[in-house]
C-alpha cells in the first residue's frame, strides 16, 4: 500500500481513538472508581443564583415546602464539575436536587439519607430501580410534576427509617457516601459502556503501534 495511504489512514485511525478516549476515558475511570468523585459546596441558599431555566421546578418545590439550601459541584476526575441545587423538606424526610441533564433539560430527584445508613431516592426521569432490602430504594418515574413525585418518594419510605439532620452539610455528605457505598453499583451499570470504548481506543493504539513495528 502507497506509504502516503497509510499515513492518511493511520492518522484518521489515531483520531478516532482519541475522541473515544476523550469521550470515555473518564468514565472507565469513573467505573473503576467511583469513589474518586469530589462533592463539594458552592454557594449558600441564599446566593445559589438558580439558572432561569430551573425557575419553575424550583417555585413547585417551594410551594410544596422545600427551603433553599444552596448549590454544589460533583467533580468525576478527568471531567468538569457538574453544578445541581439544594432544597429540603425536613418535615417530609426529603432532600430534592435540581440539575441539568446532558442534553441540557431540567431534572429533579428526592434524596433521603436512612438510619443508621442508606438511602431512597426518586428521580422525575426514567431510571431502572435498583434495591437492596432495608438499605437501599432508587428508581425513575416518567416525567412528572413535583407533588406527584413527593408522594411516590414517601411510599418508598415506608418501612424505613430517615435521618433527622437536612441541613446543607448533611445533604453533601449523603452525596458523598452515596459515591463511597450504595451508589457504586448503579455508577458501574451505567459506566460499563465507557469501559469498552476505552479498550477499544487503546486497542486501536495498540495495534497501529505494532502494526507499524512489524512492517519496519
């Protein structure tokens, strides 16, 4: 094969495993690691500066009770930040957590941290429901409004038993010991893909690489 064709296609190849690699290499690692993701505060409640586009979720939780309680950041290593906002509803048990999805539409989840350890969280969004008897309830509803999802979230209390602290610093430690115990799994479930469009990057490198040493 002319050399200038092999150049062309072995750059064109190297390309394509570099996008994987910038595409899914942070979430092989994320795979791996879980617990590598830093939670870590923002703002305050009263200074969380709550994108427009939020607003209206936002004023639904406030009508239902919830209280601001400030903006965080969750850090995966080799990826930017993501930002979600903070409100609680100590009388109901709940932490609700508003974010933007990667196509950029409003979410909504409720978090509730269980004594002595676990939790139960709803998401507004389809999501497959995962359960570990007495310690642990996550699972998605299709898209529906706020009070609709407050109420599912306390039928999936029922039998358990919540924490007593919902203050700004309680909401960031659940995030955090959600990475660290129950929300390994669920990370994993949802990462394996990462995993083997890494390998299939490094396995394009690989090859180029001896490819061209066998042919020298």
């Amino acid at each position: 094969m002319n050399a200038v064709i092999q150049l062309v296609i072995a750059i064109a190849m190297l390309g394509m495993a570099g996008m994987l690699l910038f595409l899914n290499f942070w979430r092989a690692v994320l795979f791996f690691f879980p617990d590598s993701v830093r939670v870590r505060p923002v703002a305050p409640g009263d200074a969380m500066g709550l994108p427009l586009a939020l607003t209206p979720l936002a004023s639904q939780l406030r009508a239902l009770g919830f209280v601001p309680l400030g903006a965080h950041e969750e850090k995966p290593r080799f990826r930017r930040a993501t930002r979600a906002y903070d409100f609680a509803h100590p009388t109901e048990r709940a932490f609700a957590t508003l974010h933007f999805a990667a196509d950029g539409k409003p979410r909504l989840y409720l978090l509730t941290p269980l004594a002595p350890e676990g939790f139960v969280l709803t998401f507004g969004y389809p999501r497959p429901g995962f359960e570990v008897p007495g310690r642990y309830r996550s699972g998605g509803l299709a898209e529906t409004s706020p009070e609709r999802l407050l109420r599912a979230h306390q039928e999936r209390l029922q039998g358990l038993v919540p924490t007593e602290d919902f203050s700004q610093d309680a909401r960031l430690r659940a995030g955090q010991a959600w990475y660290r115990g129950p929300g390994q799994k669920e990370i994993r479930r949802q990462n394996v893909q990462g995993v083997l469009w890494t390998v299939v990057a490094l396995a394009i490198v690989a090859s180029l690489f001896l490819g061209g040493g066998r042919s020298t």
